[in-house]
C-alpha cells in the first residue's frame, strides 16, 4: 500500500514546466489545493493520510529529502511511489514499475542510495531520449510546442494510473 507519493523535480522558476520537472507538474494537477509546507529538505503535504513530497534538494539528491520524511513517517521502500521523467521511455509513454533498474536516472538514484534499496514503486513518464543535444540539456528543455499540446491528456492518464495503484 502507497503511504508516501514522491513528485520528482527541481525548485525554481527556471526549471517550471521542463522536461525533468514533469513530476512537480503532475502533483500540481492532481493535488492543486494541497497544503504544501516547508519540512524534510522539501515541500510536504498529507492528504487523505497519504503523505507527498517534492523535494527541493534538486533532483541529484532528492534521495536526502525522500529519506528523513520516509524514516520520520516510518515508511518502508515498498510504501513509495515515486513520479518521474524517463529517457528510456518514447515521448508519452507511461508505466508502473516496481523496483527493477534505474535507467541512469539520478534523482533515483539518489533515493535508492539514501534508502538502500531500490524496491520502490515508479511511476515513469517517458520523455524520450534527445537527438540532437546532450542528456543533461535536453532534460533540463521544455517540451516542444507539440508535446504541450499533448500533455494535459497525457498527465491525466498518469494520474488515473497512480489512483488505480494507491
């Protein structure tokens, strides 16, 4: 049972709506009136008892603010869900996946390192991988025009995917 959703992402006006960011932007749809307050080297908010977070360690360490709230909460890897952009995923792609490998995805990374395990659950919002610039510019864009237009349905479908794993 998910007791802790983690919307993966990094703070500041100059990463709003970037392709890395796609986590702070579904929780932003899908809890709009949260109370969100400063705690855990993040944003934390409870609703309905389910606890979420969006770190505000940048996305390289995000693993530091999942692990105080997780251990202040008394919450087990299997209890997390974490929301996150992926390059090995095509441009809308969505899918669940418990544990397994972590693609070079740092923020995971981070929360494997920080909690030892990587037995968490993801929910993976593929992005695609870039063609023309390197990884590191290319998650850190914004979406093209096209792919704008395309994620409002597109964050609904990863909201109903996450309500029915809950």
């Amino acid at each position: 049972m998910v007791k802790m959703i983690v919307f993966l992402g990094n703070p500041g006006k100059q990463y709003e709506e970037t392709r890395h960011n796609i986590g702070f932007s579904i929780c932003n749809v899908m809890y709009p009136s949260a109370n969100f307050q400063k705690k855990f080297n993040g944003l934390l908010a409870s609703e309905n008892g389910l606890k979420l977070l969006k770190p505000q360690t940048y996305m390289n360490e995000s693993g530091r603010s999942v692990a105080l709230a997780a251990t202040y909460f008394a919450i087990h890897p299997e209890e997390l869900l974490v929301v996150h952009d992926d390059l090995e995923l095509e441009f809308g792609e969505i899918a669940l996946q418990a544990g397994g490998g972590l693609k070079g995805h740092n923020g995971l990374k981070s929360i494997r390192d920080y909690l030892k395990s990587d037995s968490f659950l993801r929910l993976r919002f593929g992005i695609g991988r870039p063609t023309k610039q390197d990884v590191a510019s290319y998650v850190l864009s914004h979406f093209s025009k096209e792919e704008k237009h395309q994620l409002p349905q597109l964050t609904e479908k990863a909201i109903t995917k996450i309500k029915a794993n809950m």
